[in-house]
C-alpha cells in the first residue's frame, strides 16, 4: 500500500428465488456451513473494496473498529440462518464491553460519514453534543424532533414476512444432519495437485496430535467423504483405513471451486531480485521501474545492507531474506558467497571454508531452493543458470526462466505469476 499497489477485492453476490423452504437446489440456504455451486447461481459482482491507506494509529483505527452484521445498506436483509441470527446479538454484545460502553458509535474510525440525528445519549464515553432537550419522542418540547425519514429515504425498510403456523423447538433442520455432501463436493470439485495439498496438510496437522481417538475419528470422518482421501491421510499417519458409515454422497463437482485455469492481476505482489555488486547490475534498474510500473513492489537482496551501485537503496540482505516473502524470485547472476556467510553468524550458511571462491552463497541457495519447491515464479539473467544448478534447479523445469534480457525475463515470470503458482511444478499422485 505504500508503495501505491493498493490491494482490491470485489463483492459478488448469488441470488436466489425467496422461496418458504429457503432452499435451492435441494441446498438449504439457513445452513451457513454450505456452499451453492457458480455454476447453478452465477457470481455477481457489484462492487470493488480498495485499500488505500494504511493506519497510522493502529489502536485506534484497528483496534477499536466495531464491526457488526446488524449494520445493513438498503436492498440487504438478515435472513433465518440460525448462526446470523445469533451474531447479530453477540457483535454487539462484545463491543459494549469491549469498547468501554453503548457509544462506540462515536469513536472517529465507527463514526458513520453521513450526520446522525438519534436519541441516544448519555452513557459511558458519552462525547457528541445533542441538540434539543426532549430525548424521546413522540415530544411537543422539541416540536415532535427529530421526525422518522420517510420511506423514500429511509436507511432501512421492514418488508412485511407472512409467517406459517408452526410449532418453535429448540432442534437443529433436518437438512443440518448432512454433514458430508458438502465436503465431498469440495474435494470431487480440486484439482489432483490441489488434493494433493489437501492429503498433505491433514497428514501434517493430524501427524501432530498426541490423542490417538481423536485421529481415529477423523479418519473416520474423512472415509465418509472420499476414500482415496481417507486412505492417503491414513497412510501419512501409519493407521488402518476405516470403513465409512455411510455411503459417499451423490454429488456434481463445481470446476469454479479450482483454482487451475484461472488468472489473478499481479498488482501488489513482491518480487525479490537478488543481486551482487561484484558481478555487475546489468538490468536491475530497468526491471525494478518494470515492476513498478505493473503495481508490484520490487525488494532488492543484497550481500549488504545500504546501497549498491549508484546509490540504488538495498530492502533485504542474504541474511534477512526469506523466500516465504516473495511471490516470485529474478537473479541478476550468480552471487558469490558473502563475507557474513558464517554459521556463528547466520544459521543459514555454511563455512565458506568448505567452499572455494566460484560457490554461490548458501543463502541464495536455500532461498532458490525453497522458492522453486513452493511452485513460485523464478527468473534469471547473467550466469544465473549456475545459482540454478547450485541449488538444484534446471533451467527447463516448470516456471523457470533464463534468458540475456532482463526485461524479457520479467515478462514471462509476470505472465506465469497471474497463475499464482506453477502447478505443473507439482508431482500429481493423487486421482
């Protein structure tokens, strides 16, 4: 945001017909764990939230936001959805305690940019200066003010909901009974690289439990969403495949719920170029206008901190930089190994002892490394084929770039990060 790559998101909504069952499809709308494929309702969208600063009191323009669904624009309603129902007493109910009592309302960042002429006053932290003297109505002190906006230009209209005679008990639907079509309609609807990121992260966070009965459950659970998901999960962990309890649900993939095919704009994302004063700044300058010209934000790495060349200020050096900060990595060459690449000093180094003069800094390879192993964008110009093959990586795998011209280069790993990542980086093993 600095920088001025303001992030945006956009707004969609589904419509559906307002029917008494509140369903569609057979999807019961009130239940808010499910999901309605785009493809049966379309996504509309019809506006564009964009960041364009960023707090400079981070207390008081963060930490004392007082969000709460009850707060409704014209055309939107609350529906029966038993959880909203229930946030809509809860938001509110914390923020009395949370922000210090009822007028939280007037704490600058809750402050509403239209003029607000209510009764509320008095209280705790009480700071607006109400006019009048009669806080109620209807008055005659205050000749019947402040009068209700008419319907033409009233916040918020009841729309008047004939109700059905019925019984009230204290029960869950019926339809909250199905607890697997969902999650089954999710995984059918992945990728095979994405099921794959699936297995490995159930495999991962369950491979940490201590409580055996609680992984046996869940594999339990998710044999009765997919069996190749079961059975690949169950394996990570070395346990027996359970039988499901009930038989997989009927479902339709959803295709929109992938994210392979789809392109994103690359506006906002870092990009990491990792340079050496010692083997020239062939192109770095140009490449880093190139970036900022596409809304990105270019991060220079460095053997040092400071400035290189012609004062060309350094973001990063080999020992502060991580590949988990950038979307995408560029070499400008091969750096040699820097003079701080000392295992008393950075644990990410080894002993340059070990190492004669032409080695790449370990750091770089370790940052190569684990950049091409997250499927991220990687590109390179100079020699930077020889950091490649250092840190394992051939110049024709998957997202990898090499070429003479640094623009060029840019280019493609522009085109390859509207993909977000390079999936075909990934081995597919599941089905």
């Amino acid at each position: 945001i600095e920088a001025g790559a303001h992030p945006q998101w956009e707004f969609g909504i589904q419509v559906f017909p307002d029917t008494p069952e509140q369903t569609f499809e057979g999807i019961d709308l009130l239940d808010p764990t499910n999901l309605v494929p785009e493809e049966l309702a379309p996504v509309r969208r019809i506006g564009r939230l964009t960041l364009t600063a960023n707090p400079t009191n981070f207390f008081a323009e963060t930490e004392q936001v007082a969000f709460h669904p009850g707060h409704l624009v014209p055309g939107i309603d609350v529906t029966d959805d038993p959880l909203l129902q229930a946030r809509l007493f809860s938001y509110l109910d914390t923020q009395l305690t949370r922000l210090g009592g009822p007028n939280f309302a007037q704490i600058p960042i809750n402050r509403p940019h239209a003029p607000v002429n209510d009764m509320l006053r008095d209280g705790f932290h009480q700071q607006a200066d109400h006019a009048g003297v009669a806080p109620y109505r209807p008055n005659s002190l205050d000749g019947g003010c402040p009068f209700l906006a008419g319907e033409d230009i009233s916040a918020y209209v009841e729309v008047p909901q004939q109700l059905p005679a019925t019984t009230k008990v204290r029960a869950a639907p019926v339809s909250f009974d199905d607890h697997f079509s969902q999650p089954r309609l999710f995984w059918l609807s992945l990728s095979p690289v994405e099921k794959d990121h699936v297995v490995q992260a159930f495999t991962f966070e369950l491979g940490k439990c201590y409580e055996q009965a609680i992984k046996e459950r869940e594999l339990q659970v998710l044999a009765n969403i997919d069996g190749r998901l079961c059975a690949d999960v169950a394996a990570g962990l070395g346990l027996p495949v359970p039988e499901p309890t009930t038989p997989p649900a009927e479902v339709q993939a959803s295709p929109a719920l992938s994210q392979l095919g789809e392109t994103w704009p690359v506006a906002g994302r870092l990009i990491g170029i990792v340079v050496d004063p010692a083997n020239g700044l062939d192109g770095v300058t140009e490449v880093k206008q190139a970036i900022l010209g596409q809304g990105m934000v270019p991060l220079l790495i460095a053997p040092h901190g400071g400035t290189i060349g012609d004062g060309i200020p350094v973001q990063r050096t080999f020992l502060t930089a991580r590949s988990v900060e950038f979307d995408a990595l560029l070499l400008a060459g091969t750096p040699r190994v820097g003079p701080d690449a000392l295992g008393g000093r950075d644990a990410k180094s080894a002993d340059p002892a070990d190492a004669d003069e032409a080695a790449v800094d370990p750091r770089v390879r370790l940052m190569i490394g684990e950049t091409f192993r997250h499927g991220k964008a990687i590109g390179g110009w100079g020699d930077a084929a020889t950091a490649f093959g250092a840190a394992g990586c051939d110049p024709v795998d998957p997202g990898v770039v090499l070429g003479e011209d640094p623009t060029t280069v840019l280019d493609e790993v522009v085109t390859l990060l509207g993909s977000h990542r390079v999936w075909e980086r990934f081995p597919v093993t599941s089905a």
